[in-house]
C-alpha cells in the first residue's frame, strides 16, 4: 500500500511541474518581452541602440530557456510514462480510472487558476 502512494505522490508532483514550466512559458509572451524590455528602457533610460541590443539578447536568452524547458519535459514526460506503468502494474483498471480522472481535475483546476 505504501507503494502505490508513492507512486501516486510521485506522479502528482510530476504533473504539478509540468504544469508550472508550462505556466513559465506562457507568461513569456512577446508582449511580456515587449513590456520588458519597454520598462527597462524607462528605468535605465537605454537609447535606440541599447534598446535593440538588450532585446537581441534577450530573444536569444528566450531561446535558449526555451530548449532546456523542452528538454525536461521530454525528461518529465518520460518519468510520467515509466509512473504509468508501474501503476498500472499495481492498481486495478478502475483504479487508475479514478487516479486519471483525479490527475484531469487537478490539471483543470491549475488551468482556471494561471487565468
């Protein structure tokens, strides 16, 4: 029995991250990086030049994050479909019936709340 909530804690803490990189991705809109780069000329009274420059870098930064986050998903999702498995493995049909539904309504819930 402790197993099987191991497992189940794993694979909520597993779906919670995925669910807070893919609320770090969305909050860096391009009119977030406008905004950005908008408030930082006002505040360090960048010229023309600077202004370009830091959003250059930024976009490249941008990209860069971008990868690493794809990269732990692929991580993640992989530690998510290995979870699966050891469920199923543990947990009756209807069990991991109950434990997906469970997962959706929490997945809902942390949708209506990034909005």
């Amino acid at each position: 029995m402790e197993m099987k909530i191991q497992f189940v804690v794993l694979l909520l803490i597993t779906l919670l991250f995925i669910a807070s990189i893919a609320y770090a991705q969305n909050k860096n809109s391009p009119a977030d990086n406008r905004n950005t780069i908008d408030q930082m000329t006002k505040e360090l009274g960048l010229s023309e030049t600077q202004r370009g420059e830091v959003e250059a870098i930024l976009n490249t930064e941008k990209k860069k994050v971008e990868a690493v986050f794809n990269e732990e998903r692929k991580k993640l999702q992989l530690i998510q479909e290995e979870t699966r498995s050891h469920l199923q493995v543990v947990l009756t049909p209807e069990q991991i019936q109950k434990l997906e539904s469970k997962m959706r309504q929490e997945g809902s819930k942390n949708d209506t709340q990034k909005k």
